[in-house]
C-alpha cells in the first residue's frame, strides 16, 4: 500500500495490458510444454523399462510393426495398451476432475469424491462380474451409472439452488453406499481374484488390452474438444451464476454439457480402468499451483493427471518389491493431499 | 448513444418457487440518466434487476429493450447493450485484478476467437475510470472492500454496456466508500453517457445520486420521478411503514429524510 501511495498513478495503457496478458499466458504455454513433454518421457520409460529393459529404437521397432524377438510381446501386448490407457485415463480423470471443481466452485467437488467415479466403478463391476458383459457393454454401463449418480447427487442437493457443501456431503454418502455395492459385486463373483477386485476399488491397469483402450481413446477424442469449447463459459461462471448470466453465458446450458461430458470421460476411463483413487481430485489443484491464478485449468490439469497416472503406475509395478495397482499410489499421495486441502480451504475458503 | 435505447417492463411477475415477487409491474426505464430504485425488504428491488437482465425468466408479461424481449434475445448479444452487477460475485481465488476485469470482455470474444487490442483497451479504459490500474497485478483477494467494489464496477465497465444495472452495489462499503462508487458511477454516466440503475437501501443517497427515483412496494412500482417528487412523507410511510420529516439537504438541495422512530423524537408523529 505504501508503495502505491508513493507512486499515484491513474492510468493504465493497453500495451501494459497486453505485456501482462502476454506473460502469463506464456507461463501457461511453457508449463503446458513441460507437462507434455515430461508425459512423453513418462510413457517412453514405461515401455522400455521393466523386468526386461528395451532401447527405444526397440519400442518404436514394435509400435511401428515390426516383429522383434520378445519385445513384440512384452512391449506390443503387455506394456503398449497399459502405458495407453495410463496416458488416456489420466487425461480424462483430470479434465473430468477440475472441470467439477471449476464449475462447482470447489476442491472437493471432484467426481471421485461425489460418488460419480464410484457410481461408474460399481456398475462396471456388475456389468463385468454379474452380467459378464463385454467392453462396450461395460462401458455404456458405467456412463449410465455415472450420469445417473450425477443427476442424483445434484437432485438431493437442489434447494434453491445448489450449495457446494451439501452437494459434496450427499456425494460422499452415495460413493460410501455405492464402494460397498461394489465390494458386494465382488464378493459374490464366482472367482474373485485380488487383480479385478483392487481394479474396481482403488483403480488398476493391471492386464489391459487394446479392447478396453479403444473406447477411452474414443470418448477423449469426442467429449474433451467438448469441454474445451465451454472452457471460457467455465470460467466467466467461476464468478457466481448471476454474474456468468450477466456475461452472457447460458449457465444452466453449461452446465448440462459440462457435466454430460466430464461424466462421460470419466465413466469412459473408469469402465477401463476403475475408479483411480484421488487422480480427478488432485490435478486440478495441481495444475492450479503451477499455472496460476487466472487462466483455463482444462488442459494442464489434463496433463498433470496423465503424468500422475503414468508414473504412479510405473512406480506401482517396479518401485516396491511387491507389484502394487495404480490407484494404491495415487490414493497415497491423494489422501494427505485431500486432508492439507480441507484444511487450507477452511482457512481461506478458496475456490481452487 | 444510450438514449438511443428504450427498456421496458410490461404486466412483468416474476417469482422463485410458489412465491411470486414481482406482479405485473410495468416500468419504462429512463435513459440516459441514474435511475435508483429503492423499496422496503423482499419488495422484489433485486428480483427486478435480475429479470430485466435475463437471470429470471418472467412468469408473465416481458421485458423489452430495443423492441425485443430480452429472453428471445441471444445471451452475449443482450450482455454487449445490458450489464449487470450483481449483489455478491465470487472472485475465483488468486485471480488479479487485471484478469478479473478482463472477464468482463467475455461477451464480445467468440468460442476460440483470440484476444484483441480491442479488448486490451477496454480493460485499461476500465481501470483509469474506476482508478485501479495501480491494482492490476493485485490479487482481488487482498483488496479492501472499497478497492474490491471499484473492480467489480471495473470489470461491469469492461463490458462496455451503454445500460449497466447494479444490484446493491454499496453495501458492506463504510460511507466514504458507498460515496466513492456512487461518484464513479456518476461520472460514467456524465461523461460516457452510460444509463445507470442502481438498487439502494439508503434513501438520502439514493435521492442525492437519483435523477429518477423508482420506488418499489410489493413488487409494483409506487412512484418514478426526481428525487423531489418521489422522496416525500406520504411515499415513505406507504412504502415503508415509517413516519419521517422530509427537509431539504442544504448541502446539495436535494430532500433529506430524516425517519422518526418510537424513542428520542422531539417531534409529534
């Protein structure tokens, strides 16, 4: 205050405008290059590292079809659809995640903590175990779940309007009931191994193949440029519905398109790759601290939960003695996350 | 020009739930001038200002600016003639001031259409009027209250609407601060010829600022005219219940209400 005091000044120029816009989107851009290129490092050394270690030029011999001894398989069929679908499934879990969070003006209000993650995971697990259905079955499954649990969560919590706290209170109680629907699911599965039964709790790439990659890879490609088009709606409706409406954005419009599409990708990733614990929760934060305050979270928090899936996975299989599944990791690093975050939030009660 | 519009209410009810707020109001807003609309508690002051910007749909009658209701009209084309300001706008967390104002300018961008020098313009036009471009690269959070208020208007103005309704926009200011913003938005109005409505509680800042005084009562329009015409004794204890003097403020002639309650009155009722 003193300085400005100093130093009156009444004007400002349009040219200093634009050099502040400028540095911060170039801040922006260059975390988003990071973040890529760190994912791109990420998912290389996953496909050449293991019990078995590969050169590069290996790798790219079998993505580009040619058949070498033992990688062909290890690579090929083993470590290609599973680095994949940790690359895609973080990308969804984390544009799905802050895209809750944005719109509903809170930290907490991410899917895998208002049972939509939990919902999609359960009637996964019973379209899999129960009915024995396959991918695409499953899959449309888990949307419907999802979506279904979404419209529940924000129907119980409708009293004039939607306050955050009760939308996020109910939304733990539904995931509570539906986490033991699906321990039931599993409990009554015929031949329950420990393998499907941590995929649909805490979130596992354990096994997968090309079949269940493709539809996540689809629903990316159809729902995010989606989302991305509603990213200015997004954050004009960071600052009140009133206001939004003011600005011209069509709230209640955005809203239902924003939750039918971060629904979708994460009941697409979910279906694939189970619930991975806290990975929607905790990108948007992430991304929020590195780029700062201000600009479109969608795409660095897409990133960053790519990357934290990637190297939870690959730190799961061969950091420890024992192979752990993904979400155990992601739930590790999560769950300190989630209580340092309420704890923040009931100091300064800020949005992201 | 902002005369150029016309905005009016016809046979306008609006209402939340069961209950209906506004009945079948009718009001040509005057152009061109400050107009203050003030009323008792639950009158249906805020739930006017919010259907006339859209926020509400009418349960019956319409809004008409220009000729056209405002609900056939496309949301960012209504946002680039109609601002609105409302009572208690959430600033995400961290956001600068810079930024926040530049939200303003959201009607005038399309879905991926890039940032303008247009746009850079009305943000630094914003700040010199509303004097925060020493803020810009302030976090909203730690601003005072008042600060707060001159970049919320800040951020109205970006929007660069030649009509701009505020819904409250001095409450939790101290009185210096509520003087401040109400100067402000005279001088938009004075010198950019912007058409200011204003919802406040205070009815002698409400008469000093007005050039057209609209009193609300049980969501019908009891009296529009000046301050004089409207702040009277009659139309203070028919809109409020309360009995009062009403002198003339000798420091800017406009009439001054002086409310006389139960306990140290010295005159008779």
């Amino acid at each position: 205050m003193t300085a400005l005091q100093a130093l009156p000044r009444t004007g400002i120029s349009a040219a200093e405008i634009a050099g502040g816009r400028r540095r911060r989107t170039a801040r922006r851009r260059l975390v988003v290059g990071i973040l890529a290129a760190l994912i791109v490092v990420a998912f290389v050394v996953s496909l050449c590292v293991g019990q078995t270690t590969y050169t590069p030029g290996d790798v790219l011999g079998v993505i580009l079809g040619r058949d070498i001894d033992g990688a062909s398989f290890t690579v090929g069929r083993l470590r290609l659809p599973r680095a994949t679908l940790a690359v895609i499934a973080g990308l969804c879990f984390g544009i799905g995640g802050v895209t809750f969070q944005t719109m509903l003006r809170n930290p907490l209000a991410s899917p895998d903590i208002i049972g939509i993650s939990a919902g999609a995971s359960a009637a996964a697990a019973f379209a899999i175990i129960t009915l024995g259905l396959g991918a695409t079955q499953v899959s449309i499954f888990a949307i419907v779940a999802g979506l279904g649990i979404a419209l529940l969560v924000y129907g119980l919590s409708f009293k004039d309007g939607v306050v955050g706290t009760r939308l996020i209170l109910i939304g733990i109680g539904i995931a509570a009931m539906l986490d033991s629907l699906t321990a039931y699911v599993l409990s009554k599965a015929a031949q329950w191994d420990l393998q499907e039964a941590s995929r649909w709790l805490t979130g596992s790439l354990n096994g997968t193949r090309w079949s269940e990659v493709v539809p996540v890879v689809i629903a990316l490609a159809v729902l995010a440029p989606v989302l991305l088009t509603q990213s200015r709606n997004l954050s004009a409706s960071q600052l009140g519905d009133d206001a939004a409406s003011a600005l011209g954005v069509r709230v209640e419009h955005t809203r239902i398109i924003v939750i039918i599409a971060a629904v979708g990708l994460i009941a697409f990733a979910t279906a694939a790759a189970g619930p991975i614990a806290f990975v929607a929760f905790l990108s948007g934060p992430i991304a929020a601290r590195i780029v700062g305050p201000g600009a479109s979270l969608l795409i660095p928090s897409a990133l960053v939960g790519s990357l934290l899936v990637v190297t939870a996975d690959f730190l799961g299989q061969y950091a420890f003695g024992v192979r752990y599944p993904v979400g155990v990791i992601t739930g590790v690093l999560g769950a300190p996350y989630l209580v340092y975050l309420i704890v923040r939030t009931n100091r300064s009660g800020g949005s992201l | 020009m902002t005369t150029a519009h016309t905005l009016h209410a016809q046979n306008l009810t609006v209402g939340y739930g069961t209950r209906t707020v506004v009945q079948d109001l009718d009001l040509r807003v005057p152009m061109g001038g400050i107009s203050v609309i003030v009323g008792a508690n639950a009158c249906g002051k805020s739930t006017l200002l919010r259907a006339m910007s859209r926020l509400l749909a009418p349960r019956g009658g319409q809004v008409i600016l220009d000729g056209r209701a405002v609900h056939q009209t496309p949301a960012k084309e209504l946002a680039r003639t109609l601002g609105l300001l409302p009572q208690s706008p959430t600033a995400p967390e961290g956001i600068t001031v810079a930024d926040l104002v530049g939200r303003g300018r959201h009607p005038h961008q399309g879905l991926f259409s890039r940032w303008t020098p247009a746009d850079d313009q009305a943000v630094a036009d914003a700040l010199t009027a509303t004097e925060t471009a020493a803020l810009a690269d302030r976090p909203v959070d730690e601003l005072s209250g008042g600060q707060r208020q001159r970049v919320w208007i800040a951020m109205a103005l970006a929007q660069q609407t030649d009509i701009l309704l505020l819904d409250e926009p001095t409450t939790f200011l101290d009185v210096s601060h509520q003087l401040e913003v109400l100067d402000l938005l005279t001088d938009l109005n004075r010198s950019r010829g912007t058409t200011i409505v204003i919802v406040l509680h205070d009815l002698n800042l409400a008469a000093r600022y007005a050039d057209h005084l609209i009193a609300l009562t049980d969501g019908q329009v009891h009296a529009l005219g000046t301050p004089a015409e409207v702040l009277t004794e009659e139309t203070i204890r028919a809109v409020f219940g309360l009995d009062s003097r009403v002198v003339v403020d000798p420091t800017s002639n406009k009439p001054l209400m002086l409310p006389l309650g139960r306990h140290h009155t010295t005159v008779e009722r």
